[in-house]
C-alpha cells in the first residue's frame, strides 16, 4: 500500500532556517513548497522545493501561494527578524510579524480544516530573568521593542486564540538564538567568524567588536528545524521553547573561532564604543526540559563544534573566491 506524501509550505525558505527545514522534510519524503521574496538570495534553497513567488507584506500572494500549495502543515518563519529594521519601522513589522500570520493561518484552514500551523516565535517576547524561561515564563507586555510586541501579539491572538476558539493545530516555537554558516553577516556570531577567517588569510587585520562579555543562549539552526518538525507530529498541539539551554559569551565565540585558526585573540580584536552595549543583568537562557521529555528533543551540536562548522565555511568561502 502506497503512502500518501505530505505537503508542507515553508515561509523564508531562502533563509537558515527555511533552508535546513526544506532539507530536513525533503529527506523525510515531503512534497515542498517554499514562499521566496522577489529577488531573495536562493542558493541555499534545494532544487527540489516547489518555489512560489511572495512576501508577507502582500497579502494576496499568501492567499496564492497557499491555494497552490494546499499545505498539510505550514511553518511559518518569514518575518522582519532584524531589530534595527524592527525599530525603525514599526509599522512595516506589525504588518510582516502580526497581521500575515493571520491571513496565512485563515488562508491554510480555509483549503485544508486540518492544516497543521507552527509560528517561529522568539526569546524577545520574554521579559528578562535570572532563571532559564520557559513556555509559562511571564510575556514584556511593557517593552518598547517593536519586533517582540509583535510576535507576543500573534503568539495570543493566532496560535492560543485559534486553538481554543477554532480547535485549530496551531503551535508556537519560542526560538532562542541560533546560528550556522547561512546566518546573514549582521549577526554577531557571523560577523566573528568571517572577520577572523579573513584574518586567517590575510583579507583583513582586525575584529571590531562591542562588548565581549555580552552572553546568549546560541544554538545550531539546523537543530532547531528538527524540533519544529516534531512539534508538529504530536497528538495535540503545544508550544515549546527550543534553545541550547546554555549561555555562553561573545568573547567565549571569539575565542573559539581564533583558536580554530590559530590566531592569538589580543592580536585580532578591537573593541569600539561603535558596537558597545552594557552587559545585560539576567541574558535569556531557555529551559528546554519540556522539549526533552515530550518531544524527545535535545540539541546535537554544541557550541563549540558550531563556531567551529562556521569557521570552516567561511574560511572555505574566502580560499575559494581568493583562488
């Protein structure tokens, strides 16, 4: 008896995330489709994934792409992820992170009743404590961060709503941090390490940084779509926080990065005012003990072995276009 091939429909496909996942459900014989912003970089995208043109600003291609697509599980994770951009124009964020997620979610139900929905939500939402959050950690309804309001905002009204009004699948991820060699340059962590395999081969000389001591709970991207995935396979739906469950320091990544090139880290750095930001009194740490027990989910890569991955790209980018 022949299986049925699901179908999946992943927003921000060309991004780290939409590209591991697209890789992931690919391997587990999904049919996918993956909305692509005009004129985004694909290259990381898999030839076999049905691209559909769109943006989460333009309501009518989620509608489009949808009906084309006809998604038994949607995972949604577009969306303005940038603060700078976030804080700047706030407006533009509350359409992309708030209202698509509602038009995408009411477009899914309408072609499949049984669509399974996941919200990339994120650590911002939390207000800051000295204990590892969790998924009943208290929301910052009073931050002035546009970006989090945003997803606080979505979390309530799409996911939580839609479940208990509609009976709807609908579930959160609460992403803390995470990296891989896809992360855009903007990102700290991959700013370090392509500055300092530059360095390496003699491209640059210095590492202009912030605040080294500055800690985050950093994990591999490519392990956390693998938690998504299995959110989205339970009987019943329910959030989670997905982390590494560890903090670790900006100095801890350079440190690593250098020592995998064998750079002396006191030669390399340069600490500007520039990019200084005072150190935080409690850095969000997730607590994944929920993933673990019901999801049977813990993160593979560590920390170390991820700046070391994305150490050996970029140094490997840089030989090859240098060559």
């Amino acid at each position: 008896m022949s299986t049925i091939m699901k179908k999946a429909l992943i927003t921000g496909v060309a991004g780290q995330d939409g590209s591991y996942l697209a890789e992931f459900l690919l391997a587990k014989g999904y049919e996918v489709f993956g909305l692509v912003k005009p004129r985004s970089d694909v290259r990381y995208v898999p030839k076999e994934v049905n691209t559909l043109s769109g943006d989460l600003a333009d309501f009518d291609s989620l509608k489009i792409a949808v009906k084309q697509s006809t998604p038994d599980e949607v995972y949604n994770l577009a969306g303005v992820t940038d603060l700078k951009t976030a804080y700047a124009e706030p407006e533009m964020t509350w359409k992309i992170n708030y209202e698509s997620v509602g038009v995408l979610f009411e477009a899914s139900l309408a072609v499949n009743p049984h669509v399974r929905f996941l919200q990339a939500s994120s650590s911002e939402i939390f207000v800051p404590s000295s204990s590892p959050l969790n998924e009943d950690s208290p929301r910052d309804w009073e931050t002035k961060n546009p970006y989090a309001i945003a997803k606080m905002s979505a979390d309530r009204d799409f996911i939580v709503g839609s479940r208990d009004k509609q009976g709807a699948y609908a579930c959160s991820a609460f992403l803390f941090n995470h990296e891989s060699p896809r992360r855009p340059e903007a990102a700290i962590i991959k700013k370090i390490t392509r500055t300092l395999a530059k360095i390496k081969l003699g491209l640059a000389s210095r590492l202009t940084i912030g605040n080294v001591d500055a800690s985050r709970d950093w994990g591999f991207a490519g392990d956390y779509v693998e938690a998504m995935w299995k959110m989205l396979q339970l009987d019943a739906p329910q959030d989670f926080v997905i982390a590494s469950g560890k903090l670790h320091t900006v100095r801890d990544a350079i440190t690593i990065a250098a020592q995998a090139l064998g750079l002396e880290f006191n030669k390399i750095i340069e600490v500007s005012p520039e990019f200084y930001r005072p150190t935080e009194p409690n850095p969000k740490v997730g607590d994944i003990t929920k993933a673990e027990k019901i999801l049977g989910w813990t993160p593979k890569t560590d920390f170390r072995s991820l700046i070391e991955m994305m150490v050996r790209e970029d140094l490997e980018e840089f030989s090859d276009s240098s060559s």
